[in-house]
C-alpha cells in the first residue's frame, strides 16, 4: 500500500499529459473576414491544432503585402491568404512558396453606388483597395481591363481593409470598391450594387492557401505536416459540422445575421476542394495576372512557387481515405 501511495505521489508530480508539453508553438495569420478562411478558424476552435501537437497563436493580419511582411520578417511561420502576394514575393526573391490551395476562384466583386449601372458610368468614379500592390489593386485594375476601362479614366484609392472599404461607400468618400466575402452580402442589403462579379471573369488564381516560406519547410516537414493535417481536417469537420461551423463562423465574421451566415457556409461548403494540391497551371495564370501589373515578371518561371509535396506525402499516407472515414464526403 505505501507502494502504490508513494507512486500517485509521484504521478502527481508529472505533467499532466504528454501532449501538452510537447506541443509546439507557432504562429500562423489569415488574411481576410471570408469564408475562404473557415477551415483555419475551424481547425483553431476545434483544438485540431493541438489534436496534432501544435499551439498555434492565430493572428488576423489585413492586406496581402502586410502578411507577406510577416512571413519573410519571421512573425508568421503559416499564412492564410491569396497566393497572389507571395508569388510576387518570390519574383522579387523571396523563398515564398504555396504549399496548398482549397479554392482556385476568386470571390470578389465591384460594389458600386446604386446610381452607376454600368461599367460605362465608372469614367471620372473614385475607386477603393485595400493597399498598393495587394490583391485587390491587382484585381482591381484587371477588372477595369476587361471591361475596357482605362486607368487613367479612374481613380484609385488605397482604403484600408474590408470594413474601411464599405465604410467608404457608405459616407461617400468612393463611388465603387472591391470587396470579397461577407461584405459582398452585406453591401447589396445595405443598397449597393454589385456591378463586376469576379468569379465569373476568366481568371485562376489560388484565392485561399497555405503559404510559407521554404527555408522554414525544408528545416521543419514535420511541423509543416502536422499543420496542413490539422488545416485541412478543419475543412472536412467544416463542411461535416455545419452547427459547429455556424458557431465558428458568428465568431470571426462577427455577426448574428443567420442569412449572411447561412450564405457564407452554403458558397464556401461548394467552393472548398478537399485535396488542396497546388497546381502549377494555377501559379502561370497568377503569374499572368501579376505580370500585368509588373511587366518585369512576364516571362518569368512560376514552377519553383509551387510545393506539391506535402499534400502529395499525405495523400501516399492515406490521410484523404482516413479524413472521409471519418467525416464522410
């Protein structure tokens, strides 16, 4: 007996579990108020994370350059966003690489005044982005491209992030501003017009991914492994639990309204690929689209962005057949 009392003493004195102290920190950012972004804010409020030994601080950083920042000054180890910002990074230089995208579409849209009823009317109009150089100036302006509007008949502001932008059409201060995600929704409830839907402009880009760099990756395929396990489980649980998803969602997009809520989930449960294998046929139309803006990128190579590996390496593993028997398909 006094055995078995001095070895509780003993346990007592331990850590209480194993897990705990071996989970490894890092920090990892999303880009955007979107349902692009679900299967991160899933995967955080699951403790999925932890499930596979992480303690990940997760940051909302807005703007694409601003997350690009991060990751290349070491603030970040795993980013959340558009790929667009990185591979113009790794044009420049960077050791950036995509290493996973659910969702090759865009989900943005020109919001405009309810008074500009066609592409004509934005002649002399005061256009929003977010920053200069982010996705959405690029977007912006290829936008105006394709529906044959010069920039110089335009002019184009940097506003600030999603909210800012809405904001700006709600006092005046622009007359049209590109949007994604629930501000799309609650742009036209609030009166304005959707005017250029850019999921149906002739366009591929990786609109949500998991972006790194790759001399972090190559010196941590572990870690990097057990994070796209995680991230990716939180798609399947995303789209299998859409009472828990309901839950996660009112939290980061910071509402009650349960028409925008139940809109985000049934795009976003559509748009979200299971298997998010980047694809280098994604990076040359985003190469394209970028080189529009630099012409010194055109003709470059994107093939040394991609990094297939790690979502092939858990395909081989089997993880895709255990993540269906799990949740279902």
């Amino acid at each position: 007996m006094n055995y078995l009392f001095l070895l509780a003493l003993i346990m007592s004195a331990l850590p209480r579990t194993a897990s705990a102290a071996a989970l490894e920190k890092i920090n990892a950012s999303y880009g955007a108020i979107s349902g692009s972004m679900a299967q991160t804010w899933v995967a955080k409020e699951a403790k999925l994370f932890e499930k596979h030994g992480l303690d990940v601080n997760l940051v909302y950083i807005s703007g694409g350059p601003r997350s690009i920042m991060s990751l290349i000054g070491g603030s970040v180890q795993f980013v959340n966003h558009s790929g667009m910002p990185a591979l113009e990074a790794y044009q420049r230089g960077a050791d950036t690489a995509l290493i996973a995208t659910p969702m090759n579409q865009l989900e943005h849209s020109l919001v405009v005044q309810k008074s500009i009823v066609n592409t004509e009317q934005l002649r002399g109009k005061v256009l929003g982005m977010s920053t200069q150089g982010s996705l959405t100036d690029i977007l912006l302006r290829e936008g105006l491209r394709l529906n044959n509007i010069a920039e110089k008949d335009v002019t184009i502001l940097p506003v600030g992030d999603l909210g800012a932008r809405l904001s700006g059409l709600q006092t005046g201060r622009i007359h049209g501003a590109i949007i994604a995600g629930i501000q799309t929704l609650t742009a036209n409830k609030l009166g304005f017009r959707t005017l250029i839907d850019y999921s149906k402009l002739p366009i591929e880009i990786a609109g949500s991914g998991i972006l790194v760099r790759r001399s972090y990756v190559s010196k941590n395929p572990d870690i990097t492994s057990r994070f796209l396990k995680a991230w990716i489980e939180g798609l399947y649980l995303f789209k299998a639990k859409p009472d828990f998803a309901f839950t996660v969602l009112k939290k980061y997009v910071a509402t009650q309204d349960q028409e925008v809520l139940t809109t985000i989930y049934n795009l976003y449960k559509e748009r979200l690929t299971y298997k998010p294998t980047p694809t280098t046929n994604v990076a040359k139309s985003m190469l394209y689209l970028l080189s529009r803006s630099s012409p010194q990128v055109a003709g470059a190579s994107a093939e040394g962005f991609i990094e297939a590996r790690y979502v092939n390496e858990l395909e081989n593993s089997g993880f895709f057949e255990e993540m269906g028997r799990l949740y279902g398909r």
